[in-house]
C-alpha cells in the first residue's frame, strides 16, 4: 500500500534552518507529484509547493520562494523541505502528500512538527 | 492567486441529518478541454493529516462513504453529508488544483447538535 514516512519533530531558533524528509513506498515514486503543506497551530492549510520526482522541475508558492527548497533523491523515494531564514511564524506541522491524478492529494504523510523558538 | 472561501465556518447537525458545506473559488476552476472541475474536499480530525473525501469536484475517492457527494461546477461548489455520523465530526476544506498556487479553503468545522 502506498505510504509516506516523514522524519521526526524539529526544534529551531529563528534564522536557523530545517530539513524534513518524506520517504515513499508502495508505489512508483518517479511518477506522481509529492506536494508540502503546512498547518500552524490551530490554523488552516497552507500549500508550499510541489515538485516532480522525476524531472525535479518545482512549483513553489509566491510567499515561500527564496526561503523554500524541494529536493527528492530517487535512489531512495524519498523528497525533501528544506525552510531557510525560520520565523516564530513558521512553527507548524509539514506534510507531504502524493498527487496521483494532478488532481488531488491522495496520500499524506503522518507530518512533521517545526517549532521555532529562541 | 485563486482565493477559496467556505461558508458556513461552522455548524452543528443532528445525527443523522444532512450537513451541506459550500465553498467557492475566485476564478473559474472547470477546464473546458476535459470537462472536470479542479476541486478537492479534505476532511481532517484532531491529530490527524488530511484525508481526501472527493476530487474533481463530484468523484468520491475509493473507500469514502457514499454519504459524502460533492457537487457544482466553475465558482461553487458543495461538500454534502447526507446523514452526519458520529465519526464525521472533522473539518472539512476544500482545495482547487486548477492553478498553482493550489490554495485551500479556510475550512468548515463540523459538530453533532
């Protein structure tokens, strides 16, 4: 079955940087968008960006351009976040999910708590 | 940007009525070439990621209750729940995917009366 595995919980002081990880299996990785979101305490959901697994071709939201950085490594299936420059405003939860149909996000990891604080 | 809202921001059904969410996209989200509607509907509870209820406004994902229809076409759209049940207190958002950024609606909370 397909499955997402996201790297654990993060504590960061401002300015510091962040790398969570999203290992794939159950299907074929190089095929189908995996996307980031994130979720704020007790807010909505806020989509960062996308990015193809196998051209490695992004699409980044406006607002996280310049601070954000998806990667992937196929040998392994898995993709990358990295978050540059963190804020208190960045505390949040990560997920990455899998676009089967470039429709919707049909899978989701379990997602990934960045606290930032100094 | 497209932006999504959703109305009501919450409501509180009895079990086993009928619980409509309505959401609506700035711009038209239908692309004319395929005839679909790039609109998705989450349901998310406590803790837990988003699980994906309908795609392409009206598809309900495998395994989804049949309780759940999503409906409408280019501007508005609607999640219903025909018959709450206990288990189907979450919030519900809704997501078009017609352009990037793919933005979510501010989502609707759903309680038992």
């Amino acid at each position: 079955q397909v499955q997402l595995v996201q790297s654990g919980a993060e504590v960061k002081k401002p300015g510091a940087s962040v790398k969570v990880s999203c290992e794939a299996s159950g299907y074929t990785f190089n095929v189908y968008y995996i996307h980031w979101v994130r979720q704020a305490p007790g807010q909505g959901l806020e989509w960062m960006g996308r990015i193809q697994p196998n051209s490695g071709a992004t699409d980044y939201a406006q607002k996280f351009q310049g601070r954000v950085t998806m990667t992937r490594d196929t040998s392994i299936t898995t993709a990358y976040l990295d978050v540059s420059r963190l804020r208190s405003d960045d505390t949040a939860v990560y997920y990455c999910g899998r676009d089967f149909r470039n429709a919707a996000i049909d899978n989701w990891g379990q997602g990934t708590l960045v606290t930032v604080s100094s | 940007d497209i932006v999504m809202t959703q109305s009501p921001v919450s409501l509180a059904v009895s079990l086993g009525e009928r619980a409509t969410i309505n959401c609506k996209s700035s711009q038209n989200v239908f692309y004319s070439s395929n005839k679909k509607n790039y609109l998705a509907w989450f349901q998310q509870k406590p803790g837990q990621p988003p699980k994906l209820l309908i795609y392409w406004a009206s598809i309900r994902e495998s395994g989804v209750p049949d309780r759940f229809s999503g409906s409408g076409s280019g501007t508005d759209f609607t999640l219903t729940i025909s018959s709450l049940q206990a288990e189907d207190v979450a919030v519900y958002y809704c997501q078009q995917f017609y352009n990037t950024p793919f933005t979510f609606g501010p989502g609707t909370k759903v309680d038992i009366k």
